[in-house]
C-alpha cells in the first residue's frame, strides 16, 4: 500500500531549487494524485506508481537521467482510459504541458516524452540503458509473488469490466502471449535474475486460468 507522505516527499525531491513554482508544483502533484486515485484506476494507481518508483530506487546508481526517468513514471499512466488506444500519447502531452509549467526544461521534457511513449509495446531498445531501466521497473509486478501477481490480475480485469468474458479472455491472452515470445522479459540482469522465471510462470498461469474459466 502506498504511502502518500513518502510519495509527496519524493516529488517534493525533484524541485529543491524551484522555490519560486512552489505552488505550481503543487497543483501538478495534487493533478497527479487525483488522476491515480481515480475510481476506475484499480490497477494503474498510486500502488502502481509506489511500486515502480520503488524498484527504480534499486537503480539508482545505474540511471544516466534520474529525474527524467523518474518523472516519466510519474507521468507514464496519467491518461488511462480502458476504452481508448492514445493513452501514452495523451500522458505524454500532458507530461508536457505540466512539466513546462514548472518551468522543467525542454531536454528534461523531451526525454519524459520519450520514455513515457516507450511503454506502447513495451519494445526496449537495449542500447538505452535508462529506458531498459523503465521499461523494466513497468513490468515488475510481472514476478511478484502468487498472491500479489492473483490481486494485480483482477485488478486489470475490473478496469475491463465493460469487455465481455470471451473478449477479454482472447485480448489478454494476445497480450500475455505477446510477452512469453520474447526471448527475454526483462532487460536488466538484475531483475531477469530475480523475476524471468516467476514472471513467465504467473503468466502461463494467468492463460491456463483464463482458457479453463
């Protein structure tokens, strides 16, 4: 469960030399508080961003753009609508326009904009180690443990709960499918190690449930 004091403090974190946007930071976070407590946002919310800037904090001396990386989390899923397919493309805008308020600058914003883009697909480019990073932190709730991986998979089903059972269960197993072909799910040694096996098997379990329900 997410700790909103501890997230305030670390966007607080960001913007220790912009004492002058004070107030303008603190719309943007209070925006951002408000798009992830959303009642519809019963996965892609606040524990979503806790948990991936939690496990971005194990790279923390790895990442080439901290910042940026960190507000691309932030931002990655502050549009999320089931019923749309311009999701990362309106996070990114907003990513934008907020981040500009604040005065962030134009190299900051572009690579947030990038990153947030990035997670259509999920296709890691291995060259670019900050985005491998994300890309990575994204999908970590792939290898959690039976009971975490069972809450977060019918959290994903009740922001589809206007998609019927047989089209969710051939839309998700396209994406889950989509997943196992590749050669490896995660890019970063460290969490291949740690979640490769586990991500796969929760995976292939999440398919035979859906194929047998």
């Amino acid at each position: 469960m997410y700790d909103l004091d501890r997230l305030a403090q670390m966007w607080q974190s960001y913007w220790i030399d912009r004492s002058d946007c004070q107030s303008e930071i603190s719309r943007v976070f209070q925006l951002l508080i408000d798009a992830y407590t959303h009642p519809d946002r019963h996965y892609h919310n606040l524990n979503h961003i806790d948990h991936f800037l939690t496990t971005l904090t194990r790279f923390n001396h790895q990442l080439q753009d901290p910042i940026a990386v960190k507000l691309a989390a932030w931002f990655h899923d502050f549009v999320y609508d089931t019923h749309a397919v311009d999701n990362e493309i309106q996070s990114a805008k907003s990513a934008q326009e907020l981040l500009a308020s604040i005065g962030e600058s134009a190299t900051t914003i572009d690579r947030v904009q990038q990153l947030i883009l990035a997670t259509y697909g999920h296709q890691i480019d291995p060259k670019d180690l900050d985005q491998s990073i994300f890309l990575d932190a994204d999908l970590a709730i792939l290898g959690a443990d039976p009971v975490q991986y069972q809450a977060y998979q019918q959290a994903i089903r009740r922001e589809y709960n206007w998609v019927s059972p047989a089209d969710y269960q051939t839309g998700r197993i396209q994406v889950l499918q989509s997943f196992l072909h590749r050669d490896r799910l995660y890019c970063t040694d460290i969490l291949s190690t740690e979640l490769e096996l586990i991500a796969r098997g929760n995976m292939q379990q999440e398919i035979s449930e859906l194929i047998n329900s």
